[in-house]
C-alpha cells in the first residue's frame, strides 16, 4: 500500500510539472486551475503515504535520507500552495514541481544501502534536528526558484525586445520580496536545527567538530544563507545579487544531500 501511494503521488507531481510548464509557456487560466488541482491531490496522496510510512514503521519517516528528501518535497509543495496565493506568482509550479519531481525520481532509484541512518541517530532529538532542517531545505526551494525567476525577468527587461518570459514572470519587486521571505523563513529553522544537531553530535560522538560529509556541507550552505541575510539586513543586498546568492545557497545544499548520500560519515549506518 505505502509504495503504491508514494508511486501516485509522484505521478501526480510528474503531471503537474508538465501542466505547470505549460501554463508558463500558453498562460491559461484552465491550465493554472489543472495545475492547481492536481498539485493538490498529489500532495494529499503524498501527505497520505508519510502517515502510512509512519505508522508501519512506528516512527517519525525520517529515519532514512531518502525519507527525508521525500518531506522535504512534501514540505517545498506546501510552501509553494501557499506562496502563490500570498504572491499571487502563478507560475512557480514550473520553477519548483521539476525540482520536486526530479527529488521524488532520484530518491526512488537510491540503493537502500546509501540511505539508513545510523541507529543512535533515531531518537527524538534526532527527529526534531531532521524536521527543523528539512523544513529549512524547503523554504530554501522557492528561495532559489525566486532566485531564478529574478534573473531570468531581469534579462527580459534589459532585453531590447523582450521574450514571452517577461510577460509570464511577475516583477522583479514581486521577486525580490518572495526570495526575501522565503530566505528569513527558510534560516530560522536550519539554524535552529543544525543547532540541535551540533548539540546531539557532541553527546554522542565527545566532539563538535568530528569529520562528517553530511555536517561539514551543511554548515558551509549555512554560512553562505547566513551571508546573504547579514547583506540584505546590514549592506542592503537585493535584487540580482540576493538572486545569485540564493542559486549558490541551494547549490551548496545539493552539495551536502549528495554528501550524506554518496560519502561514508557518521550519519550513515
């Protein structure tokens, strides 16, 4: 019941990307209302596998990083839902779905050997650290899809003739305040939860500062988020700057999944 559930739900995603990226493209209300609804329902069904994962295994579905990076995309979904509505940008399904889409597809293909968890990881400590974090990543998600978008409409505009991107994509002002919300949304929680971790790795393992892929990644992507929010708060970042460092946030993210992924450390079993 639980794969099939999890098979569905990435249909689901699958098909509202393509929908998505055809509303980009025709700019339908009809295909934005399909888009809209079938995101929905694949979240539902989504939201439907994670309770019943949790259940068979009477834990928290954390216990593994592929479990994660699914919360992870369950979480960037429901942000997205509700950033489209508070932003009115009718478009960033076709920036985030493919990145959902693309996380649920990789995940399914894992070796289950690259992915448990080290058993003194699972705790409820643990579990706090994880939820904190992952929620942190999602945020992160539309961080970086308005980062993107940001780019892409800046050149349209400098553009002589502008393409059919300028006319899809909301203004940049529109984008700069969704990278910024999404940035002073997504910080709060990977702090707090890098904190957590930082804490529950010295009782475990005697030391902070024990080698681990996963751990060293993570703070470096830290370092890059915590920069650009002291430039927005102290310097005045924004627009194509905030926008760089928002693809370079991510992309340090990407980095540390595929550490704690691919490099033996200790959160590996």
């Amino acid at each position: 019941m639980n794969p099939v559930l999890f098979d569905l739900a990435l249909v689901g995603y699958v098909g509202a990307t393509l929908l998505a990226l055809a509303h980009l493209i025709q700019r339908r209300d009809a295909v934005y209302r399909a888009t809209s609804l079938l995101t929905q329902a694949a979240w539902v069904v989504h939201t439907l596998a994670l309770v019943v994962r949790g259940v068979e295994l009477g834990r928290p579905p954390l216990g593994t990083l592929t479990e994660a990076m699914s919360v992870v995309g369950w979480a960037a979904v429901l942000f997205t839902l509700w950033a489209e509505r508070q932003y009115r940008v009718k478009v960033l399904g076709a920036f985030v779905l493919p990145l959902v889409s693309i996380l649920g597809l990789s995940t399914a293909w894992l070796p289950p050997g690259l992915t448990d968890l080290a058993p003194a990881l699972r705790n409820a400590w643990i579990w706090v650290h994880v939820i904190l974090a992952m929620l942190g990543i999602s945020a992160f998600v539309l961080n970086f899809a308005g980062g993107v978008m940001y780019l892409l409409q800046e050149r349209q505009l400098k553009a002589k003739r502008p393409g059919a991107l300028y006319y899809r994509l909301p203004s940049l002002e529109t984008l700069d305040r969704l990278t910024f919300r999404t940035l002073t949304l997504g910080f709060p929680f990977l702090t707090l939860g890098l904190f957590l971790g930082a804490l529950w790795a010295r009782t475990a393992w005697g030391s902070l500062f024990t080698f681990d892929p996963l751990a060293l990644f993570s703070f470096l992507a830290w370092l890059v988020y915590a920069a650009t929010l002291s430039g927005r708060a102290v310097a005045g970042w924004r627009g194509r700057r905030a926008a760089y460092f928002a693809v370079v946030g991510f992309s340090a993210l990407v980095l540390t999944l595929g550490a704690g992924l691919l490099l033996p450390g200790r959160h590996g079993s």
